[in-house]
C-alpha cells in the first residue's frame, strides 16, 4: 500500500504529537498471546494427554480471538477507512480472507493432532508448530502495515473526537467474557503510561463491578511493581484487596 504525501506526513506528525491509535493497544495484545502460544506449542510434551489438552486447547482459543479481531476490524475501522478513502484498506481486507483461510487450516491440524494415537503426535505437533509460526509471522508484518499505512490514512481524514467513536462503538460490540479475555492480553503488555490510561478510562465510565473484575482478571499477569504503579495512579493503592501484600 502507498502512501501519499498528505498520509505520510500525518505519521511523521503522529510521532511528534500523538495521535488516537486504533491499532496499538489490541495489536500488543495480539503479539503477546500469538508468541506465548507459539512458545507453549514448541514445548509441549505429547505423551502427556492433559498437556496436550490445554495447549491444543489454547490454539484454538488464539484462532477464535483472530476470527473476533478480523470480524471487529472488517466492521468498524476498515468500514471507516472506505467511507472516506475507497479502496485504501482492500490489500488488507483479502489479507483477512487469506488469514480466515489460514486459521480454519491451523484449526484442522489441531483436531487431527487430537485423535491420533501416542506415537504419531510429536510428528504432527511440530507440523502444527511450523505452521503456526508461518500465521504469526504473516500476522506480525499485516500487522505493522495497519499501523503505519492504515493509520496514515485513518489520521488524515479523522480527527481525534472522531476516532474515539468508532473505537467506543468497536468496544460496545464486544461481549463481557471475551472482553475480560482481551483485558488479560491487553493490559499486562502496555507500558504503564498506556495501562493506567485505559484502566481509569474504564474506572471512570465502567460498572464498578465490570471495572473491579477487569482488575481482578489482569492481577495475576502483573508484577508486584507494575501492580503498584498501576494502583497508585489509580488511587486504589489504600483500597483492602487491591494492592498485594
């Protein structure tokens, strides 16, 4: 995808005055449950049913949240792309088709792995493993084009106000449990400057109930520090439950 000048000034731009980013945010947490994935995938012990349960288990769990992601990107951000710049997210969108190919691939290998008999599982998960890779590299590189070249688009023909809609409408589709599933991927892996921003966002405008679950949920994936930042600029850091011992 080229870019034009208008375009490749509004990233340059960007990076001297931020700009609303659509991407980063869900893209961190892509990156980080594709890798870990992978990495569980490569060491998996396959005389060990239970171990294989879990791990096929969390391939297939990587795939659905792929699906949501492209369905969520398709509906809202690629639907605003076109309304104001035809044509611009099309080498993308058949990049979506090719990965909805690709996970429906990945999906079979994971069935076949499961019903094959002891001996012949090591084979098939390492065939499971390469493959794999291959969607996560894929991914990685679609990935850093819709970072640059669709934001570039995206920044020059929205403001700021405007982009904040459509990332609200995205996030309102979302439905609870795969939202506290998004949450456990998302937040461990921002800086602190981006952690505590979306969570007093959610703090402010969140059911204190659906905001006391969201902690709950990433507590577990944070250290002990990264927990004390966060709550402190919370200010939750006196709250009984809140901060670890």
């Amino acid at each position: 995808m080229n870019l034009h000048p208008q375009e490749m000034a509004q990233v340059a731009a960007a990076q001297a005055a931020p700009r609303l980013d659509l991407y980063s945010g869900i893209h961190k947490a892509l990156r980080a449950l594709m890798a870990d994935t992978l990495l569980a995938v490569g060491r998996m012990d396959t005389d060990d049913a239970l171990e294989l349960a879990q791990t096929s288990q969390r391939v297939l769990e990587l795939m659905d949240f792929c699906l949501s992601h492209i369905r969520h990107e398709n509906q809202f951000v690629h639907a605003a792309i076109e309304a104001r710049a035809p044509g611009a997210s099309e080498v993308i969108a058949h990049e979506h088709l090719t990965h909805e190919a690709h996970v429906a691939g990945l999906v079979g290998l994971v069935a076949a792995l499961r019903q094959l008999p002891a001996a012949e599982r090591a084979s098939a998960a390492l065939t499971l493993y390469r493959q794999l890779s291959l969607f996560v590299a894929d991914n990685f590189q679609h990935m850093h084009v819709e970072e640059t070249a669709h934001n570039a688009v995206l920044w020059s023909r929205y403001t700021d106000a405007e982009l904040a809609q459509i990332h609200q409408a995205l996030v309102a589709s979302i439905p609870p449990d795969e939202m506290m599933y998004v949450l456990r991927w998302l937040v461990p892996f921002m800086n602190p400057a981006e952690r505590h921003a979306m969570m007093a966002d959610m703090q402010a405008h969140a059911p204190a109930p659906a905001f006391a679950a969201a902690m709950t949920t990433v507590r577990p994936h944070l250290t002990d520090r990264e927990w004390a930042k966060l709550t402190r600029g919370l200010g939750l850091a006196a709250v009984p439950g809140l901060v670890s011992a």
